[in-house]
C-alpha cells in the first residue's frame, strides 16, 4: 500500500519520464543483443564513405573551389545521408512492435502514450551518434582534414542530433502508418533516397539542371549539409545554421504530436 501510494504521488511529468526511460533501455538492449544492427553501425558507414570518395572523388573534385579535396567536402554529405538512412531503424522498430503486438500490452499498463516511440528515437539518436563517430575516425584516416575550434564541433553535433531527432520522428510515423516491415523499408527508400540525392550532399548543386537545382537548393537536407559543410571546413555559414535550424525545430513541433496523435489513433482501431 505503502509503495502505491507513494507512486500516486509523484507528478506526471515524472511518470512521463520515467516510462520512456524504462523504453529507451529496453530499445538499446534490443540493439545491443543484435549484433547484425551493431555490424551495421559500423561497417556501412565504413563502406559508404569509402566506396563514394573512390568512385566519385576523381570525377568530381574538379567541380568543386579550389582548394577543397571530394573527401573533404564529401563528409558532410555522407554524415547527413547515413543518419538519414539510419533513421529507418527507428520505422522498422515501431512496425515490428505493433505486428507482434507487443504495443497492445503496453496500452494495457498506465503508461505515457509516446514512451513506446520516444524509446526507439532516442536509442537511435545513440546509434547514429556511434555510426557518425566511426564515420569521422575513418575519413581521417582516408585524408580527411577539419579546422573547426571546439566551439564549431559542439555546433556539429548539435546539429546532427537536431537532424537525427527529427528523421527519427519522421520515420516513426512510417513506421505507425505501414501495415508490415516490409513496407517500412520501401516507404523510406523512396522518401530518402531522391532527398539525399537530390541535394548538395554529393555534388555542388550548380552542376544540376535548373528544375532539379531549383528544388535541391531549398530543401532540408541541403540546408543540414552545407551548415555541417562550414563548420567542419572553416568557411562562413551564412544563413544555413539559422534555416537548419528552423528546419529541425520545425519539424519536431510538428511531428511529435502527429506521431502521438497518429499512434494513439492506430491503437482504438
């Protein structure tokens, strides 16, 4: 009696935290016990920026200011599009909670309603954080130089755990909305994939054609790299800092609450 009413008494907003606490170790000792997930975490940012600095580095590096090495300025991109790709984990591990049903005995409990979600986001933005890591050490490696102060580097990982929150919950939603895993992984392929692509993370965005060049330009995910871009490289931001960050926040204000809304919603039909 004792130890319930003690729990009567502790406010919501503890509970609250509590709950995705409890989900958050529960996603990360899922990713800690399969080890194809931590194979992934550290080979395929490995390989990416090793495959893509061989085989577009000669051709490119021409187009690009003098001065600037394709590793150099490839970096940034090749973060960016790893914690893009690495957010269909997230998807993934929403959809497969509620195919097993699992979700359901959580709804059964007194529990906050964006635990279950909030738990795979944040050990995910653990996961990429790895990937990101691994990622910086092998560019290193493979001739990858950086000039940016202490101050620059806490702005790099500002904002990439901003973009990471924000394509975390942004895949959540696929991973509510989808009727199987299956679709998980083709809903974010053609999601991410033109996004990547179609932006500054591989190639100036001048090279491109004016429609495509028009639409690279101003969306998300160029905006992210070119900000990253400067600081790891030491040259002006400009107003990428400030619209990346409207951008991530933007997002975040936005999609949290459709996700809860979207989640509670899957679970009353």
């Amino acid at each position: 009696m004792a130890v319930e009413l003690e729990f009567e008494r502790k406010p919501k907003f503890l509970l609250d935290v509590q709950d995705s606490l409890i989900m958050i170790r529960r996603s990360t000792t899922h990713i800690i016990r399969h080890t194809d997930q931590l194979l992934g975490t550290f080979f395929q940012p490995i390989m990416f920026l090793v495959l893509f600095a061989a085989v577009f580095g000669g051709a490119l590096e021409q187009s690009l200011p003098k001065g600037v090495s394709y590793i150099n300025f490839l970096m940034a991109g090749i973060i960016i599009q790893t914690v893009a790709f690495g957010s269909t984990t997230t998807a993934i591990a929403v959809s497969s909670d509620l195919q097993k049903g699992i979700v359901d005995r959580f709804r059964s409990l007194p529990m906050n309603n964006l635990a279950v979600l909030t738990g795979h986001v944040v050990s995910d933005l653990a996961r990429n954080g790895l990937s990101t890591l691994v990622m910086i050490i092998t560019g290193l490696a493979i001739g990858f130089r950086t000039s940016a102060s202490p101050w620059e580097w806490l702005q790099i990982i500002g904002l990439i755990g901003l973009f990471t929150l924000a394509f975390s919950w942004l895949a959540s939603i696929i991973g509510v909305m989808a009727k199987s895993v299956e679709a998980v992984q083709w809903l974010t392929f053609i999601i991410i994939f033109p996004l990547t692509f179609a932006s500054s993370a591989f190639t100036p965005t001048d090279n491109m054609g004016s429609v495509l060049r028009a639409f690279a330009q101003h969306q998300p995910i160029t905006q992210f790299v070119n900000a990253l871009r400067a600081l790891l490289l030491g040259t002006p931001i400009g107003n990428y800092g400030w619209v990346s960050l409207a951008w991530g926040i933007g997002t975040l204000v936005v999609i949290v609450p459709f996700a809860s809304w979207l989640f509670r919603r899957r679970g009353a039909n």
